[in-house]
C-alpha cells in the first residue's frame, strides 16, 4: 500500500458539529464506468471525503467502490437533490434512492443541489432536509449554489441555517459578496471548480506564488482556499494529480500572496450558470444533451 496523504478538517458551526475533511474529491463528470475506479484510487491515497450527486449518475458506482474498499460509513459522503425531485415529498422519495445506491445507512451531508427559484420549491425542500436530520437519516443538511437571497428566504422560513454552501468559487470568481454573507451567518463554503479554466493557473499572482513556494500553480489556488477557510472538492481521474490536490495544504501562502489572489475576481468570471436564473431539470436527459453525462 502506498503512502496516504491526509486532508485538514473543518469543524462545522450546526446543531451537530461535524468535522468535514477539507479537501474533498469531487465527481462531478466522471463517467459511470470510470467511477469506481477513481474514487477507490482517491481512498487509497487518503481522500476520505467523496462529493456525488444525484444529477452525476454515478451515485451507484460510488457506493460500490465504498463497499468494495470497506469504507462504507467510514468517510464523509456528499450527495445532492436534482432540480426535478424539489418538493417535500419528492425530496423523500429521492433521498431513499439516493441512500440506497451509496449503500450507506446514513449520508453526512445531504444538499440542495440548486435553489430552482424558477419552480418555487426550494423552501418545502429544505423542510424536508430538516426532517431527514431529524429522523437521523443524515448528518448535515445544506444548500448548494444559493446566493443570499435564497439564503435568507430558508433562514426566514425555517428559522434554520445551512451549516454549508457549496458555490463556485475560483480566483476569477471568488464571489465576495456572497462569502461575506455566508461568513456572517456561519455558513462555511464549499468551493466547488475551485481551480477555475486556464486563465486562474496562469494568472501573475499565482504564478508567482508558485515559484516561490516551490509548488504548482494549481496548488497555490486550492491552499488559497483551505487557507481562507473553504472546503474543495477538486477532480481529477489522474492518480499524481489527485495526490497533488490533497498535499496542497503542505505549505502556507503570505497575506500579501492571498490578497493578490483575492484581488483577480471578476463579476462575470464564472463558468458555472447563474443560480438566479438557472432552470435545468437535471433529469438524465437534461444532462446528456448538456455533456454533463
């Protein structure tokens, strides 16, 4: 067996203060077939935080390479509700097959994939989040891609606060605002394309840094992150570069390097959609005609 790496931790500010490893392994346009494999490669090198969601149809292949490392119950799981299973109800529903595909009896953390303000019924989803942490089902309840209008709308109605928002974030897009929302509120943010396109690596600021430090451009960006206080869930099907990812957090970055990161945002850099007007269903369909899957 090869050396493991190992990822810091984040303790989160909810009822159940749960401690999250910081750096993740996103699976986010792995195909099905390459799933297993990947996520049984990120384990032996010491990942022991996998994100999924159900909009990826790679649930089911992640649950087997849980089952066949024997780490089932053992890492931090991530998964996320599709735009077409929002509603009360449907959330259930979907849950149970979510669950039932990761092969777990419990999944750490349970996220609304998209706030869908188009369909209306991101608050009831929320409720029903709240009900499956209630009913022990899952360890944390929280939101993904939420801006803070939408935040405060579930803050309002439910009189609860996500404990995390997952949300693009890159130096070309670091969303200041909503960061600062998030920090107010105790919400921590979970990065997800936290390296951004091309243009974020070879920016000046993190070029430099690189060279510094001795690392790769790509390492400075994501201990930018963790050393702002973010969770990251990078991807790569590459072993070397997921080794990378997760020893990204063996040097630290000066205050002037962080601000000069901070200081690329763009208001129109990102490459994800936005959440505001965002109304794809995620069915399969949807996401193949989209090359998503």
């Amino acid at each position: 067996m090869s050396q493991q790496l190992e990822s810091p931790s984040i303790m989160l500010q909810d009822k159940s203060k749960s401690v999250i490893p910081q750096i993740g392994f996103g699976t986010f346009q792995i195909p099905p077939e390459d799933t297993q494999r990947a996520v049984e490669e990120a384990l032996e090198i010491g990942y022991r935080h996998i994100d999924t969601a159900a909009a990826y149809y790679n649930e089911e292949q992640v649950g087997d390479a849980l089952k066949a490392t024997g780490m089932a119950d053992k890492v931090w799981v991530t998964t996320k509700l599709r735009n077409c299973d929002q509603g009360y109800d449907s959330a259930m529903v979907a849950f149970e097959e979510s669950r039932r595909k990761l092969k777990v009896d419990v999944i750490d953390m349970y996220l609304i994939h998209w706030p869908f303000p188009a369909a209306g019924f991101y608050k009831e989803t929320w409720r029903a989040l709240l009900k499956l942490r209630d009913e022990g089902a899952i360890r944390v309840p929280a939101v993904s891609n939420f801006l803070p209008e939408h935040l405060r709308a579930i803050i309002e109605d439910s009189g609860e606060v996500p404990a995390v928002n997952q949300i693009e974030v890159h130096p070309r897009f670091s969303q200041p605002g909503n960061l600062a929302f998030c920090k107010a509120h105790g919400i921590v943010v979970e990065a997800y394309s936290p390296l951004g396109h091309g243009k974020d690596i070879e920016s000046a600021p993190v070029v430099a840094a690189a060279q510094a430090h001795g690392v790769t451009p790509a390492e400075v960006v994501l201990r930018w992150h963790t050393q702002e206080g973010r969770i990251i869930i990078p991807k790569s099907k590459h072993v070397e570069r997921m080794r990378q990812n997760l020893a990204s957090a063996s040097f630290d970055l000066t205050s002037a390097e962080l601000a000069a990161i901070d200081a690329l945002d763009e208001p129109n850099g990102n490459v994800s959609s936005n959440p505001a007007t965002f109304t794809h269903s995620q069915s399969w369909a949807d996401q193949h005609v989209r090359g998503n899957i």
